[in-house]
C-alpha cells in the first residue's frame, strides 16, 4: 500500500460517521462526493491531506471559533471510538488550522495545544512562528511546561531550525537563541520523545551554527546520563564531519588506530546489488582507545561530481594491541530518496573522524 492510499474509503467513511454527529450542516454523501473527485487518485500524500481539510472547510461554520469547538467535540468522539490517536492520515487537522486559522492566533494557540495531544502539530506551528515569531516563541517555552508531553515535545519540534518537509523559519535558522531557551527547559524531560526532538533540533543547530552546540555539549556534559545521551545525538552532524572540537570532546583520537587489509571484494556491481567491503582495524597503543569507526560512500552525481555519505559502523573501545576484522555491505537497492547514477564511486574507511582508507569500485 502506498503512503497516501490512508486516505481511503474507509477512513473517509469512519471520520464522516463522527462529523455526523459534531458537525451541524455535515452531510455524508456530499462530503464523500466532494472528496472522491476525479483527479483524487492522481494526488499524492500532502495533496491528499489539503484536499481534505479543503472539502471539510466547506460543512463548518464561517466562525472559525465554532469550527475549533466542534474539533474539540469531534477528537473527544475519535477517542471515544478507538480511531485516529497519532494517525498519520488526522494530519488534516493541523492542516486546517495552518491554512485556515493563521488570521486568528489566540484561536489557533488554544486549538494547536489540544490538537497535539492527537495527531502532532509541528507543521502548523511553522506559519505561526513567520508572522508572529515572539508571540510564538514565547507560547513554546510555555508549551516546554505543559503536562503532557505530546505539547512539550511540540515546543521543541516545532521551532527546529531544520525541521524536515516543513516551512522554513529564516530567523530562526539564523540566530537559534529564541530555540536555546526552548531545550534548555525540556533537556531533563522524563520523556524520551520529547528528549529526542530536544537532540534533533541541536543537531540542525550543529548544521549552521557548530560552536554554539560544541559550546551546550560542554555545558550539559556530566548533568545525567539522559542529557550525555541528548548531546551525543545532538552532535551526529559534527561527528561525521570529523570535527576537530567534538571528536576531541569525546576522546576520539586516531593518532594509535590502524586500518589495513582494506578491500572491496567486488569492484563493479550493478543497482539492486550491494557492494561488500572488510579491513582490519588495530589498536595499536598500550591502553585502551576508543574508537568510532564508519565508513564514507562517494556517491557519483547527475553531474559528474561526487557526494559524500557517512554511515556509521560502532563506536566501542579496544583492548591495548587488539586486532579486529569488520565485514560489512552497502545496499544499492533502488530508494525514493536517493537516485543512483552509473560510473566511478569511492568508499573510504573512517575512524575516530580520520580517513584511513580509499578505495574505488564503478557502478554499472
């Protein structure tokens, strides 16, 4: 099944049976018309999504007010009947409010908080933070204290700098401080979801501005094992680029690791197969040396330039003279989001943000 094909019949069929009962002038029939155009086939997932809380505009009240109530009334009903909570497909909802309540913020501010709390709200926020970027911001650190954690988690989704498929927030990108405020309060949370978001947002921080989080990774450094653990993800950007300030954050020094026997066992392959590649990795000290060890793919381009991916392979520490052989495989199997192109492509061996190793192999 395809990602937008949630928006089925019978999704359509099981939410118009709760606008019955919460929308005053809803109609069933015509709702499912309205929807079922001929072009709906033809729409992908984000389309799909509009489309639907375009349709649905049509059997609410001109009261945007109103409208809002009668969502309340309608997530309390979904509940109720055991549909919808985090469903990807109730993204309409926020939808609705981005495209249709963005005049009215006190409205919207009270609708996105209890919307949230059923199906996440951190592509409507973004909207709201362009045209009232203080206000919002303001709202965010508020939300950082709210009690359930579906709302502290949007406080710091929500504002990410680079939060992915979502619309750009330029201000924020370019001085993260109103964000800074935001993960502090939330970098304790009891909530994993929550402390994730807090790491994912440091590490699109990392992307445009490294030393502010190079600076937060020695001032949360040693509060608890949560915060080590939020930092560490915060700063997987600055890890793969072998950044001298974090890897030496960490310990992470290659001057006493060896790489060799490096090989790539096939040098052609064709898309659809993987590429397998060993070496031996050796700590050559005589105290034990942690070692982050990946491995970077050179990807070939539409023009003929090359595009670097790092993977990660472990990150452990070795025993004082250890030897230790690594086997992996990198698929080349067809993905939406990445398109291969056929020529010469570099594999290198990484260890502790230090190249070791290079080697070629051409895809056909």
């Amino acid at each position: 099944m395809l990602l937008k094909d949630i928006y089925s019949k019978q999704f359509y069929n099981r939410i118009s049976d709760v606008f019955e009962t919460t929308i005053p002038s809803f109609k069933k029939a015509s709702f499912l018309k309205k929807i079922f155009t001929p072009d709906f086939e033809s729409k992908e997932l984000k389309a799909r999504m509009r489309h639907t809380s375009v349709v649905l505009h049509e059997f609410l009240p001109k009261d945007y007010k109103q409208t809002v109530s009668i969502f309340e009334r309608s997530i309390q009903s979904f509940r109720e009947n055991g549909i919808g909570e985090d469903g990807l497909a109730f993204m309409f909802l926020p939808d609705y409010v981005e495209h249709f309540g963005v005049d009215d913020y006190e409205t919207s501010v009270r609708a996105i908080e209890f919307i949230t709390q059923f199906v996440s709200c951190e592509f409507a926020v973004r909207p709201f933070l362009l045209r009232y970027e203080d206000k919002m911001m303001e709202q965010m650190l508020r939300w950082a204290s709210h009690e359930n954690h579906k709302v502290r988690r949007l406080a710091s989704e929500g504002c990410r700098s680079r939060l992915p498929w979502a619309m750009a927030v330029p201000a924020l990108k370019k001085d993260p401080a109103k964000i800074l405020l935001v993960l502090e309060q939330l970098k304790n949370d009891p909530s994993e979801w929550v402390r994730r978001s807090v790491a994912n947002s440091l590490n699109d921080i990392a992307k445009d501005h490294p030393q502010i989080v190079l600076d937060i990774a020695k001032k949360w450094s040693g509060i608890g094992k949560e915060t080590d653990a939020i930092i560490k993800h915060g700063s997987r950007t600055l890890l793969k680029q072998g950044h001298v300030e974090i890897l030496k954050h960490y310990g992470l020094d290659s001057k006493h690791i060896l790489v060799d026997h490096f090989k790539i066992i096939r040098s052609k392959i064709k898309v659809g197969a993987y590429l397998e590649f060993s070496f031996d990795v050796t700590n050559k000290s005589r105290t034990k040396q942690k070692v982050r060890l990946e491995y970077a793919v050179y990807f070939q381009k539409q023009n003929g330039q090359l595009s670097k991916k790092v993977f990660k392979i472990s990150e452990k520490d070795y025993a004082p003279k250890a030897t230790e052989p690594v086997t992996r495989k990198q698929s080349f199997a067809p993905i939406t989001t990445r398109k291969y192109y056929p020529g010469l492509h570099k594999l290198s061996i990484i260890v502790n943000g230090e190249e070791k190793a290079i080697g070629d192999f051409e895809l056909a």
